[in-house]
C-alpha cells in the first residue's frame, strides 16, 4: 500500500525529499542565492528572477494571505484604515486639549480669586491694626486672643458712652458730653440694658473744677484733666466711670468716648438706619426742631418728621440725636434732654442691627468705613483681647433682648428737673445728691433676683410688742432683696406668729418667697390697716415672734 502523507489545513503535502534538512532533488535546479544590494534575494538559474516572499504565479495561497485573512476572523465590519503614528499622536493631542484649556482657565481664576482674597484680607488686616492701635488696650495682637468681659455680682459687663461735639468747630462747649449713657451686657443670657445719664443731673465732682466742686455732670469728663495725650484721656475715661458708677450704684467696667462724626460716619457706612421717630406727650403732628436749620440758612428742616418709621442717612441721624426743642418753632420735643436720650437709644439699636447684618458683615467696602470712622472717633478703655468677645456678643443679642431704662417716666420717675444755684438742673426725686431711690430702681432693673426684679413694695408691722422688733425683721428683709417701704407698729388685735396680706396677684416671686420662709398661707382678704395703693404686702407679727 502506498504511503500518503497527511495533510494538514488545507497545505499541500511536501514531496518526499523535501522534508526539513533533506537535500533538494529530482527534478530541481541547482540555485545559487545573492543578495542584491535593496535587500531581497534572487536567484541566478535559468528562471526569471523573482522577489522572495512574492506571489508566484501558479500558487493558490502565500503566508501573508492566511495573516490577512486571520486577522478578519471574527469581526462583522470591514478593517479600518491604519494610521500613522504621527496622526494618532496629533488625534491624541487633539482630544486632551479642550479638558486642558478649561482646567487651565479655572486654575487661572482660583489663582486670581486667591490674589484677591490675600489682598483684601491684607488691606483690611492693616487697617484694623491701625484703628486699633488708636482704639483699645492691650497691643493690637491682642486681637488673636478671646477673653470673657469682666462682670459686676449681677453677671453683667457695664459699659460708660461718653458723647461730645469736639469735632463740630465751632461748637459751645464742645468738650461736655452731652451724650451720656450706660449699656449693661448678660454674657450669658444675651440680653442689653440701656439708660441715659441726665446730662444735667447735678454732682458733686469730688474735685475742683471751673465751675466749683459740683455741677452738671456733663461738666466732668473735661474736668478730670486738661491733657491731649493717649494717657490723659485714658485718665479721663476712667475717672468718669467711676464718678457714674458711685451715683448709680454700679460697678462699670468699661468706657468709651465717641465724637459726633461716628454717629455720621457709621450711619453712611451701613447705608441708613430705619428710626421709629414719635414725638412726645402724644404729639400728632411728630417732631420737629428748627435749632439746626440756620446750617442752611432755614431753606431746609434737619429735624422734622411725622410721627412712624423713616429712613435716615448720617447728616440726619446725627441732628436728631442732638434734638431737644429748645429753639422755636419746635414740637414734639416737651420732655427735652429726656426726649433726645430715647432717641439716641433708638439710632444705636437701629445702628446696632445694621452693622451686626450679613450684608453689611460681608461688604468690604462698608466694613472698612466703620473702621476708619471708629479708628478716627473713638476711644474706648476694652482690652483688644476682649474685642471678640464683645463683637459676638453684639452679633447674638437679639432687637428683643435690647431694653431701654427711663429715669424719667410718669409714675416711675427717679428723677425730675428744678432750679440750683441759679441754673436749671436735673436732681433726684429724693432731694440733691441723695441717689438712693436711683441706685435702688437701677439695680432692680438689672439684677437676675426675681425678688429684686418685682421689688414689690411692703409694709412690716409690729405686733410683738418688743421694741425694735419690726425694723429687725425689716433689715433681714432687705438682705434678702425684698422691698421694705415701711414700719410700723401692728394695730391693736389679737395676731397669730406670723400673719401676711397679699394685695393683688402679681409679685409671684415675692409671694412664693414669704410663703416658703414662713411656712403659712397667704391672706387674700384685707389688712387690718390703710396702706398705701403702690403696697402689695402687709407683714404682721404677733406676740409668738418673739
């Protein structure tokens, strides 16, 4: 049987002898291979000289053909055309460059905005230092630290503004600060108490002055010492908080001394305040003041509103503070000085809430107005490592936490004008240079004590019969923060210990009180004496208090 080689894929078998390292025979020409100088070999027989890896006539498939075909196995369309290196390149660039373009833009602009913000922050770095430097105590430095506000035995942190016109030439007696007014902070419950100082209440300076050694107390401050340096006025400041703190019966802590141009000033940087401006004594018509037009020759009205809520930029904020209707024409003003307090109190509050705003917070340009004008008009004793503290406090206190305190109210009055030595002053109710029923009314208006607080007026009476007994048990009373207006001996009666009346039902802090210290019951029914309408309780003890 003969021998067949297999095939494989479709290959021709190779003829026997042509198997790998087997010399060529039969039927084949000796040829001798050259290389030619492109590259390929030849041969040098009698056959036409052919390329090696060329197609040859008269054979079916070459090595490149299968490669071909492999190469499309599997696939659905036809192959691409190959490109060049240089054009993938150029295709690769292509597709980077608008992600590279829109990176290196907003790079651009972060770094721009970066600049910006290193800028601003220098320049507004640099004038904080240097209205600082002018403004508070302790070295600027100080401002990278934050320390709690001292406090008096209430938990509050008093502050002394001191206003004067020594801006204003031309002033009279532009060294008198004829804005005076106490703020009074709760750190912790985030609560402000303001009232004004009469700046004609009359004082005993405690010193000789030009006036003497006593006066209005707006005389004061210009009084304590005559000097134009940083350490005169710091002098000043503090002398004149102590004097306002011994009157009142405060401890203050802090001052600050302010000309009219902050008010101005301030006001224009924030863009206005809103003022609910009404006049007094129930005045229909609002408020007017003609002291201020001969500014314009009395062609205008610096001072003259309906009564509500008006708008009003720095030039008109200041003149309203000044208002007290002492020129004709004028209306709406019948309380003067006290009228022109109340309204300072309302452009502060209003002020307050426009500086401490997010729009305003967050506008450079307003920002560094009130600094200029607070680094050129104001000096003020607060540490700068305090500055922080008082800012965050202004920024939490709420309109509704603000209260105003009046000396001078119908059936509240601590105060009341009159004639002294020839001038026309403002005393106590209680009679010249006694500030008891002021310190009293004070103090009852800032402490936390509810008993305070409520202050509920008290009759004690003395039913034991021993001597001495009724202002006794008074004095205990006092400590305790109760209101004691009166002693007096019990009525003629049979009395158990301890018997007390309570008129009303208000003062539920002070009834509470009584109730616990003394274990009874309160009576509803009515004393066995005639008091006065303003007593809320009657204290009567029996022969068993001894």
């Amino acid at each position: 049987m003969k021998k067949r080689h297999p095939s494989i894929d479709g290959f021709i078998p190779r003829r026997s002898g042509a198997n790998l390292g087997e010399d060529v025979q039969n039927n084949t020409q000796n040829v001798s291979l050259e290389k030619t100088k492109n590259g390929p070999f030849y041969n040098t027989g009698q056959d036409a000289m052919q390329r090696l890896g060329k197609r040859q006539s008269g054979l079916d498939i070459v090595r490149s053909d299968i490669d071909e075909s492999l190469k499309e196995i599997d696939t659905d369309q036809e192959p691409a055309k190959k490109l060049s290196r240089h054009q993938r390149r150029r295709i690769k660039k292509m597709a980077k460059r608008p992600k590279n373009r829109i990176r290196r833009i907003f790079k651009r602009i972060a770094i721009l905005l970066l600049v910006l913000i290193i800028a601003a922050g220098g320049y507004m770095a640099y004038k904080f230092i240097i209205a600082g430097g002018n403004i508070f105590e302790g070295g600027i430095f100080g401002l990278l630290d934050s320390r709690p506000l001292k406090q008096d035995r209430n938990g509050r942190s008093n502050f002394l503004i001191l206003g004067t016109s020594e801006d204003d030439p031309g002033h009279g007696g532009a060294d008198l600060t004829d804005s005076m007014l106490v703020a009074s902070i709760d750190q912790k419950n985030k609560n402000i108490y303001m009232f004004s100082v009469p700046r004609d209440l009359y004082v005993k300076y405690g010193a000789a002055c030009i006036s003497g050694y006593s006066g209005k107390i707006n005389a004061y401050f210009s009084c304590a010492n005559d000097g134009t340096t940083k350490e005169a006025e710091q002098d000043r400041l503090t002398k004149t908080q102590k004097l306002v703190g011994d009157i009142f019966g405060l401890d203050i802590q802090y001052s600050v001394h302010v000309n009219h141009s902050v008010i101005k000033e301030a006001v224009d940087a924030v863009g206005g305040v809103d003022v609910d401006i009404q006049g007094s004594n129930g005045e229909t018509r609002g408020v007017l003041d003609r002291n201020f037009d001969w500014r314009c020759n009395y062609t205008c009205y610096l001072v003259k509103y309906s009564n509500g809520i008006h708008h009003l930029d720095g030039k008109h904020a200041l003149y309203l503070s000044m208002a007290r209707g002492d020129v004709a024409e004028t209306y709406g003003l019948a309380d003067s000085n006290f009228d022109r307090e109340i309204n300072q109190q309302k452009i502060l509050i209003a002020l307050k809430e426009k500086a401490m705003s997010t729009g305003t917070l967050t506008n450079l340009s307003t920002v560094t107005k009130l600094i200029d004008s607070f680094g050129n008009n104001l000096r003020t004793n607060i540490q700068s490592n305090e500055i922080r503290t008082l800012m965050q406090i202004s920024s939490d206190v709420k309109s509704k936490d603000i209260h105003t305190i009046s000396l001078f109210n119908d059936g509240d009055s601590v105060v009341k004008t009159g004639a002294y030595g020839g001038a026309s002053v403002v005393m106590p109710l209680a009679g010249i240079y006694d500030y008891t029923d002021i310190q009293s009314f004070i103090n009852k208006k800032l402490s936390k004590d509810p008993l305070v607080r409520e202050s509920a007026p008290i009759v004690v009476l003395n039913g034991t019969g021993r001597s001495g007994f009724g202002q006794l048990k008074a004095d205990e009373f006092t400590k305790m923060g109760l209101n004691v207006v009166n002693i007096d001996n019990a009525p003629s009666g049979t009395y158990g210990t301890v018997e007390i009346y309570q008129i009303g039902n208000d003062n539920s802090a002070t009834a509470s009180k009584l109730a616990s210290k003394f274990k009874v019951t309160l009576k509803k029914t009515t004393p066995p004496i005639l008091v006065d309408d303003s007593v809320r309780f009657v204290i009567i003890f029996g022969p068993a208090g001894n």
